[in-house]
C-alpha cells in the first residue's frame, strides 16, 4: 500500500504545475507519506464530534503544505531547502 500511495503522490507532483526543486523532488512524495500517516494518526485519536478537529486540521496543514511546496523553490529559500533534504536523507537512511 505504501508503494501504491507514493508512486500516486509522484504522478500527483508531476501533473500539478508546480516547478519542484530537483533536490526535493525525488523526497517529496515520501514526505507527503508521512504526511498523510501523520493525519490518519489524528484522525484514528481524534475524539472530536464527527472528527471535526482532523477536518480542521487537514484543511489548514494542506494549505500549508501547498504553500511550502510552493515557496520551496525560491533562490531565497535555497539554504533551507538543503538542510530540509538532508534532514530527509538522514530520516530516510539515505
């Protein structure tokens, strides 16, 4: 399942419009992964009404995420992007 939902995150990126940094685009997908393990976590102790929280929640860290994915490839936020890619590698085993 895993393989499944990154190779659809891949095809995702890539059909999206948005220029992606070449350091970043090979982690992406698996970043968003864990993104969304991260949100199903939420949603799985979230104890909220109708998991209202998980819905508050996922509507505003994707607006996030779109945004960072975004702003990742300004010459401004080169230096950042480094150490988030090799944060990545290092968290990947790379």
């Amino acid at each position: 399942i895993r393989k499944i939902d990154i190779a659809w995150f891949r095809r995702i990126l890539a059909d999206c419009g948005v220029r992606i940094p070449r350091d970043l685009a090979p982690h992406l997908p698996d970043v968003l992964w864990f993104f969304q393990m991260g949100l199903i976590l939420f949603w799985v102790i979230d104890e909220s009404p109708q998991q209202a929280r998980t819905r508050r929640l996922l509507e505003i860290a994707t607006k996030i995420v779109v945004t960072l994915i975004r702003l990742s490839g300004l010459p401004l936020m080169r230096p950042l992007r480094r150490s988030v890619v090799r944060s990545i590698e290092i968290a990947k085993g790379d």
